[in-house]
C-alpha cells in the first residue's frame, strides 16, 4: 500500500490482477508469478481481503448452458421524477437482474438482464415497469466478445 494515496503498492495490484483472472489461483502459482514465496503471498492476499481490496471470489457461469442466452440491458427513467428514486429497491426481488448500476444521463439505472427468450425479456420488461413505475429503453446483446477483464492488468 502506498503511505499517501492508501492505493495497493505494485505487487499488489499485480496478485489483484491475477486474482480477478483466476479467482482459484494457489498460493504457489501466485508466488510463483511475482516472485514472492507462498507464505508471503498469502499474507499479502489475507491482507488485501481484510482492507475490502479483494470483495469475494465467484465462479463464471456459461449463461447459455444454463438456459439463459439472452443478454440485454434495460436502461430505466421514472415516469414521475417527483417520487422516491427506489427503483433498485423495488427491483431487488426480479432474480433475471444480474447488475443495476445508477448512471448520468437521461435514464436513472442501467439494469443488466439474462433470460432465456425473447418471449421471457418482453414479460421481465412488463415486471420491471410495473414494479417500479419506469419507462424502459432495452438493447439485446448480439454476442459478448469479452466479459469481465481485470483492468488491473499484468
């Protein structure tokens, strides 16, 4: 960690980046990689997880081999801007909500969905509507080159 900014130091964001690629890395390889021993390492990761810097580890998932090849983003406005900005509240329980993020802009929350046809986004999008009183403005995703990369690098 750096002593001004808080910011992890080199060899840290180094084991980030490796980690945000293979979240199952061992200690050893992950030594191995930049040069410090298995002991260090771990100390280093634990260190990482304590200050927040490593939040969980996940798998990823094959959505279309789990039924779920259809990928779109609704971005979200109120009807009324008057009322409460609770949409990510009202939303939580709508499980085919994989992210929500707030945005500047013309809409308020972009949502990231996976269902499994066409038919199944046109119902989601009636739910989200209704639950939280929204206009929607959908894109589908025609294939996904890539997903998730560290920006950490190497």
């Amino acid at each position: 960690m750096t002593a001004v900014t808080g910011e992890p130091e080199e060899t840290d964001r180094r084991i980030l980046g490796l980690l945000a690629e293979d979240g199952r890395m061992s200690f050893t390889d992950l030594g191995r990689a930049t040069g410090l021993s298995t002991s260090a390492v771990h100390q280093r990761v634990k260190r990482l997880e304590a200050r927040g810097l490593i939040a969980g580890y996940g798998a990823v998932v094959d959505h279309d081999l789990v039924g779920l090849p259809l990928t779109a983003f609704i971005s979200i406005r109120p009807i009324d801007p008057s009322q409460p900005d609770d949409s990510p509240d009202r939303l939580a329980g709508l499980p085919e909500i994989e992210s929500c993020w707030s945005v500047a802009g013309e809409e308020s929350y972009i949502l990231k969905v996976r269902v499994g046809t066409p038919a199944d986004l046109e119902d989601l999008l009636a739910r989200v509507r209704s639950a939280a009183n929204v206009s929607t403005r959908t894109t589908i995703v025609l294939s996904t080159p890539y997903e998730n990369r560290s920006v950490l690098g190497d």
